[in-house]
C-alpha cells in the first residue's frame, strides 16, 4: 500500500558551482554519493555544507499492518515520516500511497490525500489550546467541508472509541497526558483516514498509561484495519506492536538507513549484522519467543494404530526412550515409552491401552507461560496447532538451552 523507493533527503543547498567542473552541481547529490563510497559523514557535510538524514530507504508497508520505524535519535525516523504526507519533500527517490506519487503531486492533490488518506499523530500532541476536545477533533472535518451536526457526531463517537466520551467539553490543559494523546488519536481517526503516521506518540506518556494505550491502539488498528507506520526508539514498544519493524541506522552505514526489516522474531533472534546485533543485544528475547520457537520434532513419531511391538523395535533401534504418538490424522494422543512398550508387546495389549497422557500447549504459546508449567511439573509438553495436530516436544532442558543459545534445541 505504501513503498519508498530509493529515498533520500539532505537538508543543505540544491546547487553550487563547482570551480573545477566549471559547471554547478548538486550538493546533496555529491554528498550522498561520498557517503556511498564509505567516506566519513562529518567530512562530507562540512565539505559540501548539507546535513543528510536519509540515504537510499527502501521499504514496503502492507496494507493492514503496523510497521515500525526504530532507530536511535537522529538517525532520520522523523524525517522519513515526514516525506511519507510531504510536510518535507524527498531529495531524491519516490514515495507511493496505493500507487500514486507523493513526491510529485500537486498541491491540491495533497491536501485531498491529507484530509482523506493520510493522517499524523504527533509526539507531543500538538492540540489546540483553546478549543474543547470535541472542537479538536471535529476540527480535522472543518476542512473536509462537512455540516457541523455531522462534524460534532463523528467527532463524539471517535471519543468514544478512545474512551474519552465523558471529557467531550474539557480544554487540553485540563487533561493527562495520557487523555491529550488519546485526543490526538481521535482527531487522526475521525477523519477515516487508510494510513495513520504515529511519531513517537507514546513516549511522553508514563509507563502504565503507555502500555494499556499500546494496547488499545493494536486493538482499534485490528478493528479499523488500518495501516499505521509507527516511529519509536524504544525497541520493547517495537517488538510488541510491530507486526514488522525496520531497524534504522544513520546514512553513513553501509547500504543506507535501513538496516533490517522483518518481523518481531526475526529481529530479536535473527539479526542481519552488526549493526542490528548490538542494538538487540541487551533485549529480553524470552518474551517474543513461543512453544514453537523452544519446541524439539522428533525424526519419528508412532502411530495409535502401529502395534506395541513395531514400536518398540523402532525406539530400540534409535535409541529412544519415548516416542510421541499421533492418530491416523496427526492429533497428538500421548507419548509411548520404551519400557511400556515393551511390558505392552508382552502381554499382547494395544498401543492405545498403554499411551501416557501428555498435557499440551498451543504452537504460539509464550514461552513464560511453557516455563512455569515446565517448573510445576517437569514432564514433557506436546506442541500442538490450534487442531490438536502434533508439532513437536518441549521438555524442561529446552528451556535451559533456550537461554544459552537463543533458539531450537534439534536433539532430545
Ligand atoms: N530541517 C532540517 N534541517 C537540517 N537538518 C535536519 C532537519 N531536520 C532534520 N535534520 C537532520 O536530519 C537528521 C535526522 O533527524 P530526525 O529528526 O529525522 O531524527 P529522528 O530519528 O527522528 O531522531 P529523534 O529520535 O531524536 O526524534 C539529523 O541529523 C538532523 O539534524
Ligand atoms: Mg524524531
């Protein structure tokens, strides 16, 4: 829905007049060129007198997801937001909204997408001091031309939404910071905009209230399916609302700005380089894994309807201890071991009569939730999907190993 392509922008002249070329040239051009090359940011910039934020961004944002920009200050995450509604224009490159150019539109086709297409939440609110809350919101209709009854009716019912229908004749001053965002969150909303652009928007908020409007944010975007780019440099607010992040650097990195895109797991345990690898490094990374993530599959499983003798040759001959044991259609029925086995080919039981029970859990189940009840209780866990359909073992030395290296442990 959304793709930067090739965007770069530097602040600084657009020509000089370069004395040996005896031509003019284009600074910008120049600098990010010698910033390709590898040479020094601080040079380039004192050399041709320009401050480049971006340098070749290539990023595309699914319609219906919540991308994340996250980076350290300076590194241009603002910049980048704000050449997505053109409140600056790129220097080079092109930005497109449902296939359409922003970088080369006309004013009037501007101010149509801005009403319409694109709305911007900022980090510090930016409400109007005088005005109610209602008035804030429905302010964002006035310049859509609709009647007033109509402006204060969407207006209350997006307050609503963000749970501030009892704050409706408040001033801004009078309000939380916590209320103040939410009031900018609906003055962003009401106009129903596909792509909401989010600076920053919680980091002036105190950590509970951040968390429950995180929260309500990822619920409202499920509801509204809508698209938002969410600029953040705090990578636990990342990785729990992203459903895919770009991890950003400065321009003077090899390649550009971007220096990772994937989704929350990717970044946390798979990260591309140095760069990333010593952002992620003092990150928690337990909390984004899952049962799916820790669990162990098995080379072999044994079928319910397989007799207890096959089944104990096979254990025997690969030296297991216990085998998981699924029904015709892979529903996970328990696990079979070797020493049941072979008391069940003894006395000419079925496999079924001898299976133990195994509690199981879900494929994306947390992994905190897998270790407490590996803690309570140290038998193995089966990792089913939501069918019940077997998908692996995870057992209390998992999640040893998980914290020594990270991700699946590949042996019993
Ligand atoms: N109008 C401007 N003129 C010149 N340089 C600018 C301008 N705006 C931004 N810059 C430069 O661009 C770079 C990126 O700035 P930007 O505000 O996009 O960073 P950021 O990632 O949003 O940082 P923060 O996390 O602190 O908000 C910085 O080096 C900054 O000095
Ligand atoms: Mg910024």
């Amino acid at each position: 829905m959304l793709r930067l392509e090739g965007v770069s922008k530097a602040f600084g002249p657009i020509r000089r007049f370069d004395v040996r070329q005896r031509r003019f040239v284009d600074p910008r051009r120049e600098a990010l060129n010698r910033l390709a090359a590898g040479e020094d940011r601080s040079t380039v910039e004192d050399d041709l007198h320009v401050n480049v934020a971006l340098r070749d961004v290539n990023i595309d944002v699914n319609k219906g997801e919540i991308f994340v920009l996250m980076g350290l200050s300076g590194c241009g995450k603002s910049t980048l937001l704000r050449c997505v509604n053109r409140l600056i224009r790129p220097s080079f490159g092109h930005i497109y909204l449902d296939g359409e150019d922003i970088t080369t539109m006309d004013a009037k086709r501007l101010r149509e997408v801005r009403r319409t297409k694109i709305s911007m939440v900022f980090q510090h609110f930016g409400l109007l001091p005088h005005r109610t809350v209602l008035d804030n919101v429905a302010f964002g209709l006035e310049v859509q031309g609709l009647l007033r009854a109509d402006r204060y009716a969407r207006a209350s019912a997006m307050l609503e939404t963000v749970g501030l229908a009892d704050r409706t004749d408040a001033f801004p001053h009078e309000l939380s910071g916590g209320m103040k965002q939410r009031v900018g969150l609906a003055r962003a909303l009401v106009s129903e905009p596909d792509l909401l652009l989010m600076d920053e928007p919680f980091s002036a908020l105190d950590p509970l209230i951040r968390t429950s409007l995180q929260q309500e944010i990822i619920d409202l975007q499920r509801r509204l399916g809508l698209t938002i780019l969410l600029v953040t440099h705090d990578l636990d607010e990342a990785l729990h609302m992203g459903d895919r992040i770009a991890i950003l650097s400065t321009p003077d990195e090899e390649g550009g700005n971007v220096m990772q895109v994937g989704e929350p797991a990717d970044i946390a345990l798979r990260p591309e380089g140095e760069y990333v690898s010593r952002f992620v490094r003092d990150l928690n990374r337990v909390r984004v894994l899952t049962a799916s993530d820790m669990m162990w599959v098995p080379e072999t499983v044994g079928r319910v309807t397989e007799d207890p003798v096959v089944l104990y040759d096979r254990m025997d001959r690969r030296g297991l201890e216990a085998l998981p044991i699924v029904s015709d259609r892979n529903v996970l029925v328990g696990r079979l071991t070797r020493t049941a086995a072979r008391t069940a080919a003894r006395s000419e039981a079925f496999t079924a009569d001898v299976v133990d029970a195994l509690r199981t859990v879900e494929g994306d189940c947390p992994v905190e939730e897998v270790t407490s009840l590996l803690l309570t209780d140290d038998s193995p866990l089966g990792v089913v999907d939501a069918g019940g359909a077997f998908l692996g073992i995870v057992r209390s030395t998992h999640i040893v190993r998980l914290f020594e290296s990270g991700v699946n442990s590949d042996d019993e």
